[in-house]
C-alpha cells in the first residue's frame, strides 16, 4: 500500500506510547510519508471528526498508541475518512489492538509493502427524534478529572430527514451505543423495538446496542453474549432491568433497534463508544442500525479471537475437565483441511505453528515467507514452556 498521509493519536499519559510514537514519526520520516498528530483529547477534543481529519491532511493510515480507548478514538476518524487503522496495543485488555508496541516499525514495513489483510468490521450509526445536545451543567459535571467531552453529533447532510424518521446522525460506533439513567435513584424506562415492532418496555440502568466488536466490552460486563467479530448482528443487551426478562437479543444487521424514552422516565443519556454524546427527554428517542460504512482495520496476521478471549478474560478449566487429562488439538495442524472443511475459518491449523517443525506450504503461500516465520515465532509450539492452551 502506498502510504502518502499517516495520522497519529498518542494516549500522551503513557511514557511508552510517547517513545512509540517518535518510532513511527522517524519511520515516516525516512520513507516520505506526511505524518501528522491528531490530539483527540485536548484542543481536538472539540473538533468534530470531519474537521480532525481533514486537518491531519485526510490521511490513508491511522495509527494508534495505546489501549482499547485509543483505538476507539483513532477508529472514529478513520471510519470518517474511509482510513486503514492499526492499533498498537499498549493497553491492559487489548481486544482491539493489532500488533505489540516493540513491532511498530516492522509492521508499518509490512503495510508499505502490502504484507497485510484489511478486516471490515460492522458499525452502528442512528437517527435521533431530534439533535442530540449535552447541558453546559452536565458537561462540566461529567468532564471533571477528565478531559473535555466530545461534541454533539453533526447533523449527516446527505440523509434526508423528515418527522417520522428523525435526524440522521454523525455516529460511527465501533463498539455500542448506550441509553443509560443520568439519577442513581431513578431507573430509565424505555420502550424497545425491533424492526419497527415492539419488543418490551424495560426499566433499567441502561439499554445498549452493540455490534460483535463490541460484545467483548460493556455489553459483556452487562451479561451479554460473545459474538464473533467476523459476525454481522447487533446485540441489544438490557444493564440491571426491573423485570423477569433480561436477556440479550441478537438481531440480523439489517434490522434496527429503536429506543424510545417512556412519558414518566428520567433523563437519559446516549453514550457512543463510552463517550456521552447527548441527553434525551421523555418521549425522544434514537433509532440504531448498522451503519453503510465500514471499519477497516489492519491484520498482519490471522487473529485468533478465541485464543485472546482465553488469554483476556483469562479462562480457566473446570477441576474435572483437567483431571480428565489435557485434551488433544481436534483436528490436524499439519495437513491441510479435507475438501468440505475449505471454507471453514481455522486460523491455528492453516499456520500450523503449534505442533509442526515448519509452517505448511500453503500458508506460507497464502502469507509470505517473512509473515510466516513472524507468526510461528510469536506462539510457542506445543509442549513449550509456557504453553497451556494446546
């Protein structure tokens, strides 16, 4: 890929990502690449997304220094600009970051000389009954110790927008969107629908939609499913309901999950990707659905989303399962997969590092000698030391 304008956003409170990021600045230094910092915290924290990126000189690459938090604000201006994003993790979960801090330059190397996949990942847009506004109290309120809020969604121009079917919105939510009680004395009652037919109406801490990036996070602290990031579904996830009924809904990514404020609820906040974004009324409401555009992220390497949700989460077997001795892999790591398990998504087996001297032809077709002896050198083989999930 031909890397003309490269945008940084650097969590700054981190010393490693401040030392990462003169990394990266060096790099695009001596290939000519424009490199521009992209403060998303302090003066930029005002900026729309639009202004960011058009100020960064809309840039083709967005890198990010720092945690899942980072990544999410990196994301936002890519989304926006039809960017690539890699994130490089520096953070305490990493669910979304691609590559470790020591990597950096190899894998700017490895997208300058196309070395790389692009992993589109759904996200979540909405319209709003009307524009969506933060009170100057609130906002004070909520900043504190922090820094400034993002501000309200631009009105999409593009979009038409009449009364039945609200204000078509700015929002590009990689993760969720949330409807949340502002009162801790006072539940949010909010009436559900699905597809334009009502679901339930719940009282609640929160209501959220989030897209399978995005199950990992709040809608998973919240009792919701794991979903797959190569998924296309939103999950609507109900936080602490007053009612028998508080399971997750997983609908299909062409049917909307519309939230509407009940006559004799509190104010409600709508938070995207944890950042509030404005405060409803009763009887407003916001319609949320996937969104048109993609997120495009940068992969090096196939991601091996269930080994990370082992290793983050860090699960751990029951007493009797290991008592019953250490299973066995499944399935073969050394021959390519029979005819009518082709299209079957098997990252360990097609790199076949675990158990295996040398990576098998065909993945090293599929990646390249160099991608290859990366993959295989970062996870040990079977019976290595250190190695506990076979």
């Amino acid at each position: 890929m031909t890397v003309n304008g490269l945008g940084l956003v650097v969590h700054g409170g981190r010393a490693e990502a401040v030392e990462a990021a003169c990394a990266v600045r060096a790099w695009a230094a001596e290939h000519d690449v424009r490199c521009t910092d992209i403060d998303v915290w302090h003066d930029g924290g005002r900026h729309h997304s639009g202004e960011e990126v058009a100020a960064a000189g809309d840039p083709d690459l967005i890198v990010t220094l720092g945690g899942d938090g980072t990544f999410l604000r990196g994301a936002r201006l890519a989304a926006r600009n039809d960017a690539l994003v890699l994130g490089v993790d520096l953070g305490r979960v990493g669910f979304l970051t691609e590559v470790p801090v020591c990597s950096v330059r190899e894998a700017l190397d490895a997208i300058r000389e196309d070395r790389y996949t692009v992993d589109s990942r759904l996200l979540l847009t909405m319209r709003a009954s009307r524009r969506l506004e933060v009170p100057a109290d609130m906002e004070r309120l909520m900043q504190y110790g922090r820094g400034p809020l993002l501000p309200p969604p631009q009105v999409r121009t593009d979009c038409e927008q009449d009364t039945d079917w609200g204000v078509p919105l700015h929002v590009a939510a990689v993760n969720d969107i949330v409807l949340e009680k502002l009162s801790r004395d006072r539940q949010v009652s909010v009436g559900v629908y699905v597809s334009g037919r009502l679901l339930a109406s719940y009282s609640a801490d929160a209501l959220l939609v989030a897209t399978p990036t995005g199950s990992t996070a709040y809608s998973f602290a919240a009792g919701g499913p794991v979903v797959s990031p190569c998924a296309e579904a939103l999950v609507f996830t109900p936080v602490a309901p007053h009612m028998t009924f508080n399971r997750s809904v997983v609908t299909a990514p062409n049917e909307a999950v519309g939230l509407r404020v009940l006559e004799r609820s509190g104010q409600a906040a709508v938070s995207v990707d944890g950042q509030v974004r404005g405060v409803l009324e009763p009887g407003d409401w916001i319609g949320v659905y996937a969104a048109p555009t993609r997120l495009r992220v940068v992969r090096l390497a196939a991601m091996d989303f269930y080994g990370r949700l082992r290793e983050r989460m860090n699960l751990t077997d029951a007493p009797a399962a290991v008592a019953d001795g250490t299973p066995a892999p499944l399935w073969s790591l050394r021959t390519p997969p029979p005819g009518d398990m082709a299209h079957i998504s098997l990252p360990l087996m097609a790199a076949d590092y675990i158990d295996a001297k040398e990576p098998c032809a065909d993945w090293r077709e599929r990646v390249g000698p160099a991608q290859a002896k990366l993959e295989k050198s970062a996870f040990p083989r079977h019976g290595q030391e250190g190695d506990e999930n076979p």
